[in-house]
C-alpha cells in the first residue's frame, strides 16, 4: 500500500523536514515547445514581434525557479544556489533545459520542472501572434515532453 506523506488524518499538509540534514541537491528538467519553421526561423534570426524570445524565457526561468514554492502549495521555500538554463533549437522545436542547485534538506526537482515549464510558456506567449491561424487556432503549437532528467543528492 503506498503511504500519502502530505495527508495527515484526512488533511493534507507539508512534510516537516526540519530533522533531515542539509546536503548539496540538483536536478536537471526539461520540454519541448513546437513552433511553425517561420516562427522557429524569426526566433533564430531576432526578427520576433516582441522581442528577443529566449532571453526572456531564460530570465521567466530563473524568476519561476526562485517562485516555485509560492505557486506549489506543499513545496518547501529552498535557497538557490544556481540557475542554469540551456536551449536547443531544432527545426521542428526549441528543448529547454532548466538545472537548479541548492544546500538544503529535501529536493529541487519542482523548482526545474517550474523554471522549464515557464520558459516553455512564455516562448509560447512571445510568438503566440505568429503562430495562429486564420480562425485564431494553434495547429502546430504545442509543449510537450516536460520531464525531470536527472536528480543529485550530495552528501553533508
């Protein structure tokens, strides 16, 4: 049987952690976004109708990692040591890779999954004008693949 640790006699609360040693964490997500090859071309040569569309994405990134705990009910405020952001633009789609690390008591995954997920929307909300159709419709837009790559846990 699987024990819910975030309920507690049919309430649901956060995990106390305060028992818990602080060690070194990271972790490591990423998504996909996929544009039409007109969008993907105007992102690649600069020409976006709002501006520089990954230099935004990377600073929407790093402002969601630092906000996680505030949009996640149960997620624990953690320090954060680093935010490193990476984009792979293909010609199909542009991946983002978000890594977080921190010193602390429990894990960063959700802050990676936030940082990338946020960067993907707001990719999306820059070039959301360009990618409609004639009935205001997305055809080929969409995100998907968002998923944690990799987690470290270090030791005290």
């Amino acid at each position: 049987m699987v024990e819910f640790t975030h309920i507690e006699e049919g309430h649901v609360r956060m995990v106390d952690v305060t028992g818990k040693p602080d060690v070194s964490r990271s972790a490591t997500a990423e998504g996909k976004i996929y544009l039409s090859s007109e969008t993907l071309a105007a992102i690649r040569d600069g020409t976006g109708l709002k501006g520089n569309v990954l230099a935004t994405a990377e600073v929407a990134a790093i402002l969601a990692v630092k906000e996680t705990s505030a949009i996640i009910p149960m997620c624990h405020p953690l320090p954060i040591g680093g935010v490193s952001v990476g984009f792979i633009e293909t010609d199909e789609y542009i991946n983002v890779t978000v890594t977080v690390k921190t010193y602390g008591k429990t894990g960063i995954e959700m802050e990676a999954l936030t940082g990338v997920s946020v960067a993907l929307l707001t990719i999306w909300d820059m070039v959301k004008s360009a990618e409609k159709d004639e009935g205001g419709q997305y055809p080929t837009t969409r995100i998907e693949g968002i998923r944690v790559l990799s987690k470290e846990k270090g030791t005290a």
